[in-house]
C-alpha cells in the first residue's frame, strides 16, 4: 500500500489516547539528540561539582566516559523496563483479541480501550489496539467509530511501515474501512478502500475479503454475481468457520433477492441451514444499517423479528 493513503484527517480522533505516534527517523533522532543534550548538561554540573571537591579532580576524558557509560546503563535499564510493560500489554491485547473473535464484545471492548491510554510509549502495539478498538466499534454498530480508530490506525504508518514481526494488521484494516462505507452505503468510498485492500491480500484475509465482496456486491444489486462468487468461495480454503457461516447467509440473501416464484428457496434453505443457528448479537452490526437484511434474517428466524425491528431503531 502506498504510504500517502490515509483516511480524511477530519475522521481522526481528538482524544490522544487513540493518536499513535507517527513513525518518524527524524523524529526518533531528535528524542534521541534531546535525551543526550540532557544527560550531558547534568554530567558537565556533576564535573564540575566533583572537580571542586573531590580529591581526585576529572578530566574532559573522564567525563565522557561517565557520559557514555551512564547512557548506556540507563538506556539498558529503560529498554528492559518497556519491553516488560511491552509484553505485559502484548498478552492483554491477544486476551482481548480472544473475547473479540469470541463475540464477547463489551469485555474486549474494556480490555482494549485499557490499552489505549497505556500502550503509547509502544507504537506498533499502540497502533494494533487502536485498529482492534475499531473492530469493536464497528462490529457494535457505529461504522463511524470504527472509522475514526482506523484513520488513527493508518495515521501513525505502523501499519504499512512497521519494522516488527507484530505489525501485520494492514490488510485487516484496510478490509474492515471498506466494510465500514459499505455498512454506511457509502459506496464510492467502499469500492475504492476495496480495491487498495484487495492490492494488499494475504492468505490469511480471503475469507475476510470474499465477505467483504459479497457485501458491496449485494449492495450495488449484483445479487446473481454474489451467489456465484461466494459458492466458489465457500469451495476454496482460507475462510474461518464464522466467515463460511456469513457467507452462507449473505449468498442466501442474495438469492433471496432474486428468488422468482420460488425458484431459489430449495438453495435458500440449504445455504441457511448449512450456516447454522447465528447468535443475533453478531449480525446486528449489519442489519442495524440495512433493513432488507434485517427483514430477511428476521424472515428465516435467524434473528427475532424484534430483535431485527430494535437493532433498526437503535
């Protein structure tokens, strides 16, 4: 991905606890020139002091011994403190991870917004949290937040510029902005964040991406093209049990929609009950903004008719 696509600077968030630091050489070099500026004007007193007092004045080599030597110990020192705190917000951020996947969305909610306001000093895992935020956001329903933590996501350049083995979250991100316009039906904005994402696709985003595909595409009304395009998908590797259980609803949606005197309801029915029983709490990010979805979830009993009518009015 390019690193001048950013979303609108308007959609960034206020709040400092959701802005990563921006992934800098320069800026890196002028924290680390401020941090021996420091340290050399509080030896240069110490020199002086001792020069004064001691029995054993120093000399200009002795102080930059001292310089180099106390740099370095503290420098060791607060690289073994973060990389402690590091791995101690790590494994919260995989707990929260966890309870995400698991649709436990308030609990992870609380772990990764936690995280926010202490990870910082960590950009690369700042910016893992932020992004993870927004999926939380996003899959409680408010497309907007989630794209705010998104544009403070990419915002940083961790993402795409990360040098750590950690940083491998870009093509998630870049899927979940798309889905998030498509929600919204925003389309123009879905297809172009589509595109980049598809530009970025590993093997481990397919089945986010055939969701995602099947999305936009039942949204512009390509309702025949989708059934095809995700009975492939379902055939291929590379989409987790909860990506095939969403693909199975969403081709059957789109078969409904093209379902003249019955002629699909036979497929309609076996797609529905090879997608299994769906807790109403995990699609409601979807049909709380798309009411013919909701309608038709409602319909096959997947979700209560008043779950589908309160997840509308929410």
């Amino acid at each position: 991905m390019s690193d001048e696509i950013f979303l609108p600077p308007e959609l960034l968030p206020r709040e400092t606890r959701y802005r990563p630091a921006i992934q800098s050489v320069w800026g890196s070099l002028v924290r680390r020139a401020a941090w021996l500026a420091f340290l050399w004007a509080l030896l240069t007193i110490i020199y002086a002091i001792a020069s004064r007092f001691t029995i054993l004045p120093m000399n200009g080599t002795d102080l930059w011994l001292i310089l180099v030597g106390a740099h370095l110990a503290i420098a060791a020192a607060r690289t073994v403190q973060r990389r402690r705190r590091a791995d101690g917000q790590l494994l919260k951020y995989k707990e929260g991870l966890r309870l995400l996947e698991g649709g436990e969305l308030t609990r992870a909610g609380v772990i990764l917004e936690e995280l926010c306001g202490t990870s910082r000093e960590t950009p690369w895992l700042h910016t893992l949290v932020i992004a993870a935020r927004g999926k939380v956001f996003l899959l409680s329903g408010n497309p907007d937040q989630a794209l705010s933590m998104f544009a403070a996501a990419l915002f940083g350049g961790w993402l795409t510029r990360g040098r750590s083995t950690e940083v491998q979250g870009a093509p998630e991100v870049l899927s979940l902005i798309a889905l998030s316009y498509a929600i919204k039906n925003d389309m123009p904005h879905a297809e172009f964040w589509q595109g980049i994402a598809h530009d970025q696709l590993t093997p481990d985003a397919r089945g986010m991406l055939a969701v995602l595909d099947a999305i936009i595409g039942i949204r512009n009304g390509r309702y025949a093209i989708v059934a095809k395009d995700t009975a492939d998908a379902l055939e291929k590797a590379g989409a987790t049990p909860s990506q095939q259980r969403l693909l199975c609803l969403l081709s059957a949606f789109a078969l409904s929609r093209i379902n003249q005197n019955g002629a699909q309801e036979k497929q309609i029915s076996e797609l529905l009950e090879r997608a299994g029983p769906v807790e109403p709490e995990r699609l409601g990010y979807l049909s709380a903004h798309w009411a013919e979805l909701g309608e038709f979830l409602a319909a096959h009993a997947v979700v209560s008719r008043q779950d589908a009518e309160t997840q509308r009015t929410a």
